[in-house]
C-alpha cells in the first residue's frame, strides 16, 4: 500500500516513512498484534464501528489489552483529512502498546481485476488457534497467496487437509448454484468478514453457511471473494475450472456501493 498519512496514538500525525514501532514491541518480537483495513468512500470510512467492534474481538483473543476506541475514531480522522484523497485504504495496528492508523491509495488495478475475474489455486492449509483473528501473524496466509501465484493464479482458495473449502488469505468465499447462495461458516478456522456480514444482509437470494468439499464449489455457477478493499470480486476460474462471471458478484458489488455512497 502506498502509504500517504500516518497517524500514532499519543503523537499525532507523523512522516509516513518515520519508524512507528519500537525495537522492543510485540508486534515485532513475537508477532503478537492485530490489525484492521477498511475502505474509506467520499472520505468517509465505512463500516468503521464493526471493524473496531472486529479489533477489539481480536486483541481478545491474542489476549492483547483493550484498544481505546474513541483513540482510533480520532486517528482516523486525522489520517484520512491529511490523506488528500477521497477514495482510501484506512488501517489500523494495535500492539497492546502501540496504536497506528495509516491510510493508503486504492489499488488502480482493481477494476481490472473485477471486469477479468480471479484465478483461484486451492492451496492446502493447517490454520492455528487464532484464524479467527485478524493479527499480524499473517506468514501463512502470505505463503500460500505466494504458491498461488508461483502457479499462474492471482490468488489462494484455502482448504483443510479434508478439501474443505475455508476462504482465501485476505478474503471470504461465497459461490452459487441456482438461485442460492454458500459460503463456509464461521464454525470453521476462517475470519468473520466485516463484509461477509454485510453481504448476509444484501443478498436477495438464500444464503447457506455450512461446511463443504471443493468439490461442492467447483460444480457452483459462479463464485467470489468478499473483502473490505477489494469489495465483491468476481472468480473465474479454480484450479482451471472456469467459472461464470455474475450475475450475483456484480447485483452485490453494485449493492455495496450504494450503501457505502448512501
């Protein structure tokens, strides 16, 4: 992300390329420290009370203190009216000692990708206790979006060691068959998406959450990945299996585009 405002709690505003963090933080030691991004539209941050709500949910479980909240409403304020842009990637770090709000440009490219739709590669993962929180602890994740990539794909489809379908690094799945929706509950290793969520309330179609074999998603019409930055982002293939594009992903993606510009 190309960082454009940085903002740290107890100091303000400072140069994006200034060092945040110290030598001795967690966050750096241990990989112990949680993290939220959300999408900023008109210069508004949207969703942002569920997105904090998700912070502090997570630094439970990394049993990392409580951030201050009214903190992170203020750094956002800041970040985003000295950003100079409307259109933002907001992020927040929380390191039990350190709280960070930054705000990048959006991906130019993403358009792109959503006319084309993505290659998904199914990627094998063992997730850890904390896959339901949204830390630092990322390597993983990372790894797997890297062997994706190294295949030809633009990104990784996790399953279990069972070929159960969980979500990709930085995304939730969701395909459909018919006029109904799928995607994996939240009783599995997999993040609670903020747009997940929001997708839930959406849809116009049945949504069914459960656990199912790859095989379920790749005999879908159509499937996509939900996120807060990348939005509703159409797949086209997994694995070389081809994929519709829509009509779903694009009633969704249009969808959250006017609740975010209501």
């Amino acid at each position: 992300m190309n960082l454009l405002a940085v903002a740290v709690a107890g100091r303000g505003l400072v140069n994006p390329a200034e060092p945040v963090f110290g030598a001795d933080d967690e966050a750096l030691l241990r990989g112990r420290a949680v993290f939220e991004t959300l999408r900023v539209y008109d210069s508004r941050s949207f969703l942002l009370d569920a997105h904090l709500e998700r912070l502090g949910a997570s630094a439970t479980r990394m049993r990392l203190p409580a951030a201050d909240m009214s903190a992170c409403h203020e750094l956002a304020s800041l970040v985003i009216d000295a950003a100079g842009e409307t259109e933002l990637a907001l992020r927040f770090f929380w390191t039990g000692t350190t709280l960070v709000a930054t705000c990048g440009a959006i991906d130019p490219n993403l358009e792109d990708l959503r006319t084309r739709g993505l290659q998904l590669s199914v990627v094998r993962a063992s997730r850890g206790a904390h896959a339901r929180a949204k830390s630092t602890s990322y390597a993983e994740n990372m790894s797997a979006q890297d062997d994706a990539i190294e295949l030809g794909a633009d990104d990784a489809l996790l399953v279990s060691d069972d070929r159960i379908v969980l979500e990709a690094p930085t995304s939730n799945i969701w395909w459909r068959k018919g006029d109904r929706l799928f995607t994996p509950s939240l009783e599995l290793p997999i993040l609670a998406g903020v747009t997940r969520a929001l997708m839930l309330d959406l849809s116009p179609d049945p949504v069914e959450e459960g656990s199912y074999p790859i095989e379920h998603l790749l005999a879908a019409d159509e499937a996509f990945l939900t996120s807060s930055v990348r939005e509703v982002m159409p797949v086209r293939a997994v694995d070389g299996k081809e994929l519709s594009l829509g009509p779903a992903a694009f009633a969704l993606q249009a969808a959250l585009r006017k609740r975010a510009l209501a």
